[in-house]
C-alpha cells in the first residue's frame, strides 16, 4: 500500500461568502523520487466548512488505488467529525445530528462523498494549528485564499442552502 501525504485547507471570504480550498500531496515513489501536487478551486457563495471538507475529499479523490494516508488539516471540525465517530453516526440517524431527528447534519451531500473514501484508503487525521509555523498549512490556505479571490474561475457549490 502506497504511503501519501495529505494537507488541506478552506477559505471563505465572509461565511457565507466567496470560498476556496486548498489541498497538497506530497508522495515518495519507490524509486524514492519525491513528488508533489497542489489543487485548489474556488466557489461563488459557500461556507468555510465547507470548504474544509471539500479539501479533503478533492486530495483523497486524486488517489487512484487504496493509499495508507497522514491528513493534516487545521479544521477541528472535520478532525473531529472523523475522528470522533460524529459523521459515521449522522449517517447511521439519516443525516441527522440525533436519534431524535431534532436538528438536521450539516452538509451532509459532502460527507456522503468522503466516508466512502475514508472505507477505501487508510487516512490518520491529524489537527494543525492554522495560520501558525506549518508551511504546507500555509500553502494550502494561500492556495484556498487565491482560489476564493478568482473571480473569473469560482464555481457553483450547488448544494449549499442558505440559513
């Protein structure tokens, strides 16, 4: 199994607002030639988080075999949505936060997107302090910003539903 690294970020410019992500994979062949990958994509009128999970799911989506995966992210919310089992069980109570079905799970087209992905490849989150002395954090939240910024290049976050 293949070992990659992954760091992501988001970025919205106001929330709602202009968003982007930003992500960076960083591989060693066997060869031991180290490569390097940056994506990023902006969005007309979306919200940070967001923009967060996108990140990931586009980093973990350019992976075309079952990859071992260290995913750096500064977004608790996603760490923890992962890593705290609360995705896996808005999903079990239909995409609701409880067994009640009291309040709705946010962005729930997103998730649906990134378990399926998080069943194929072995990922390890791992939180980092955002805007602090990462520098592939960093890179991945210019990249997020730039891509909030392209006017002429933000895309349509279809899914998202003010209020």
């Amino acid at each position: 199994m293949t070992d990659v690294t992954i760091y992501t970020d988001g970025a919205c410019r106001g929330n709602p607002g202009p968003g982007g992500y930003g992500c960076l994979l960083l591989y060693t062949d066997p060869n031991g030639q180290e490569h390097k990958k940056e994506i990023s994509a902006g969005y007309r009128l979306t919200t940070n988080n967001r923009m967060e999970i996108m990140a990931v799911i586009a980093g973990l989506e350019l992976l075309k075999v079952p990859c071992r995966v260290e995913l750096y992210s500064d977004s608790q919310y996603v760490v923890n949505a992962v890593e705290k089992g609360w995705a896996a069980k808005w999903q079990r109570f239909g995409w609701y936060k409880d067994s009640k079905h009291k309040e709705k799970a946010k962005n729930e087209d997103l998730w649906k997107r990134l378990l399926p992905l998080l069943e194929m490849h072995q990922v390890t989150f791992h939180w980092v302090k955002g805007h602090a002395d990462n520098d592939y954090n960093n890179r991945c939240d210019a990249l997020a910003v730039a891509a909030a910024q392209d006017k002429q290049h933000l895309l349509e976050d279809h899914h998202y539903q003010a209020g």
